[in-house]
C-alpha cells in the first residue's frame, strides 16, 4: 500500500477568522471548536460573526470542506469533521480561528476519506503523539498534521466510504427535521408559535415588585421578554420543575490525574451534551474503583442531563444503558409525572432556555444552581400531545443512531484496509450496507405504523 504526506495530497490549509462573536443572531453563524461530532460538522451553530461580505468571503465553508480542531482539551484537539451545507438552510457558514480547513486533491484523496483517516485509530493517535499539552488546552500545529502519512486507497474504496458519509449526514438532516417537528408541536401547544418577545431593555418595578420578592438587583432579570414567555405558560397551566423531579444529583468534581487508558468508566462532561444528544465517543475514563465514585452518580437510561454552567441548559437524555458517570456542574435528574423525553424538550427548548437564562449568574462564565432550575415553571403538556412529542423524538434518535452506526463503519472498514487489505474492507462496507438496508426498511414500516396511529389519535382529539 502506497503513503503519501498529508500536506502533499492537499490544495489548500486555512485558519478560520479571528473575530468577536455573538448570540444575537448578527453577521454569519460560525463554527467554533465543540461543533464537530461524529465525523461531521453540527447543522446548528450557537454564535455569529458580523463581519463585512468582502472578508466573509475568504472563510464561507463549502461542501466537502474538512475542519479541523487544531487546539482544545486533550481529549478534544484533533477532532475532524466534514461540512456538507443544509439544503434547507440557505446561509452561508465561516469558521473560526482555532479551527482550520483542509481542502484535498481529489484524483488523490477524496475530503470523505481524509476525514475519516483522521478519526480512525491510526490517524488520531498520530495527532495526539504530536500534540503539545498546557496547562489549560491542547494544541496540535496543522504543519505537523500536514507530515503525518496517509495510505493511498483505490478510488473505489473511497467512493464507497463517501457514499456512507453522505448517507450519514442525510439521515441526521433527517433527525434534526424531526426534533423540529417535537418542538414545533410543542410550541404550538403553548400557542408560541408566532411569538415574538419584547427586546425592551428597561422595566419600571417598584421595590415590593422586584427585590423583596426576588432577591435580584441586576436589571437584566427584569426584561420584558422573560415575564412574557412565562405568562403564556402561565395561561395553559404549569407547575414547578421540582413536582417532576423524582431525585437528581450534581455530579462528582474529578480531577485529570483521575484518568485512564482503558477499563475504565466515561466521564459525561458539558462538553459532551450537544442538541439534545449524549457523545461520549471521546470522553475521558476514570478508574472504576475511584474512592468518590458512588451509585448515585451513575447514568441510567432515560436518566435527564442538564448543564449548569457555560452554554446554561443544554438538556439530553440518555437514550441507552451505558457505563458512565456525571461530572460536576452536570444536573442528573430522575423524572416523574411526564415523560422524561418531553421534559428534557421542554428544558432545552425556548421555554427552559428563557427562564434558566433569566437566573443565572456570573460574568464570562455563566452558572446557575440546582435549587433555582427546581424554581422554574414546567407546562403541564396534555398526556396525547406528550405521546404524540415522544414518538417524533424517537424516530429522531433512531435516524441519528443509524448515521452514527454508518459513520463506525466508515473508520472501522478503514482501519480494516489498513490493517489486512482493501477487498476485506470493501465486503466489511457492504456487509454492513445490506444489514443497514435491511433493518431501515423493517424501522420504516414500524415508524409509518406509530405515525398512522398518532394521526388517527390526533384527528379523533
């Protein structure tokens, strides 16, 4: 098998803009380092960069770009991912400075195949043996990236492994339509649909109005925007998160001399809690007889995860049983009285977001603590509509499951190629291609049954 030097199969390296950025919604959205999972750049980003068109054109990502996360925590730098655009999202998307783009020769190299030789065991051992570790981040210089060797693989081959990486990204479009649909069907249900809150700044409180009641001097927790949302909720009827809240804990403060290799335990980090979905594909493990790891800290499936700290909010529920334990700053939450996929919707929806961002505290790192998340005020969701969310979320998961199954496959068929021979590799690919098809077509007719039922039920409400 032939290898060439990454640089040497390479049209062009780029480093993203060094900018401010916002969450107004200002200029271009932008891709930051924590917006690459599984093999491919996230269909949602949370900042924008308001930068004039001229220079915004030097950095637009087109598809079939590679993003690469050249600094970040140990476990994070190094991370890659491939950018296909959104059909139905017509902005443009530029990419930030501590990411860098490579753009591949394709009579060489397809961009498909390089991003997954990067994710691969092979090539993230190389990135991490040439990383250089501080004492708060990771960096790797995209110039040693580019002396790392690649084996050549036919065209053949890599055509295969970009068809699994599309059909990858199309089945998580697919997701992402779906949870949409979940919120949408919930806002609707709130009558939010056409609402747009105030972006007043200023409200006249008297004292018994504000402080004797909330303790808060900051004028920021009196906005406008933040009672209107909780009047609406308010009207359709809502109760205290606490009344669905079975038990919780906060996680365990472990320290990074806690780590191991292997045999250990996943340790779910903020970090790890993105759109609504648990990644902990690259989390640290910790020993599994650690003298602070107790029962309590243990995920189980359905088990709610909520941030409280960072990016405040971000919501997931765990979808499977795995090994795993939370970290500090991560609130665990069993539920009760809803179904546990509503509530972590609701949470991670404007209606949480709203409240909890009212709350919290701090300057550039915001925080917020369990005892005021118990505070905030849940919809009371009708039992149907509760069903009705469930099942357009479950059909969401099950399409992001089998694109991560695909994405696996992808890495897994290349380490196969690299470790015995291509041929192995290409009926390894389409093995698993017919197993795929099979098992789609089985959860395609199951899915279109629930759905009839769930149409059946709405018409008869």
């Amino acid at each position: 098998m032939d290898y060439k030097k990454i640089g040497d199969i390479l049209t062009k390296s780029q480093y993203g803009i060094s900018i401010a950025m916002n969450e107004e919604g200002i200029g271009y959205p932008i891709y930051r380092m924590n917006e690459i999972h599984n093999l491919l750049c996230d269909l949602e980003v949370d900042k924008y960069a308001d930068v004039a068109l001229k220079e915004a054109k030097k950095f637009i990502l087109k598809d079939g770009d590679v993003l690469f996360n050249r600094t970040n925590s140990f476990e994070w730098v190094g991370r890659t991912g491939i950018y296909y655009k959104n059909e139905l999202d017509d902005r443009d998307y530029v990419f930030a400075s501590y990411l860098v783009r490579f753009n591949t020769n394709d009579n060489i190299i397809l961009p498909e195949y390089l991003n997954i030789f990067l994710n691969c065991k092979y090539g993230v051992l190389d990135i991490k043996r040439r990383a250089r570790q501080s004492i708060n981040q990771t960096n790797v210089n995209p110039e040693e990236v580019k002396e790392m060797q690649i084996p050549i693989l036919s065209m053949k081959l890599q055509n295969r492994l970009k068809e699994f990486l599309i059909s990858a990204s199309n089945k998580e479009k697919k997701s992402k339509g779906l949870y949409y649909s979940a919120e949408n069907l919930l806002i609707s249900e709130l009558g939010l649909e056409n609402f747009n809150p105030s972006n007043k700044k200023v409200s006249i409180k008297t004292l018994k109005e504000s402080f004797l009641r909330t303790g808060r001097l900051d004028s920021e927790y009196y906005q406008p925007k933040y009672d209107e949302i909780l009047n609406k909720i308010t009207k359709y009827g809502c109760s205290e998160f606490t009344n669905f809240v079975d038990s919780y804990t906060t996680g365990y403060p472990y320290s990074s001399d806690s780590y191991v290799e292997k045999d250990g335990i996943a340790l779910i980090k903020i970090s790890n809690i993105n759109n609504f979905k648990l990644d902990i594909s690259s989390a640290s493990l910790i020993p599994k007889n650690d003298i602070g790891l107790s029962a309590e800290n243990v995920v189980q499936k359905n088990d709610i995860l909520v941030s409280m700290s960072g990016t405040i909010g971000n919501s997931c529920i765990v979808q499977d049983d795995i090994k795993a334990v939370v970290n500090q700053r991560i609130m665990k939450i069993k539920s009760k009285n809803i179904n546990p996929v509503v509530f972590s919707l609701i949470i991670n929806s404007m209606i949480g977001k709203n409240q909890l961002e009212r709350i919290q505290t701090g300057g550039v790192q915001a925080n917020i603590s369990p005892k005021d998340i118990l505070k905030i005020q849940i919809p009371c969701i009708k039992t149907s509509v509760q069903d009705e969310i469930a099942g357009y979320i479950k059909q969401s998961m099950e399409y992001s499951k089998k694109a991560k199954e695909l994405l696996e496959i992808s890495t897994k068929s290349v380490e196969i190629a690299i470790d015995k021979d291509e041929q192995t590799a290409h009926n390894f690919l389409e093995q698993n291609r017919t197993e795929q098809n099979r098992t789609e077509q089985n959860r395609t007719e199951q899915n279109r049954t629930e759905q009839n039922r769930t149409e059946q039920n709405r018409t008869e409400r």
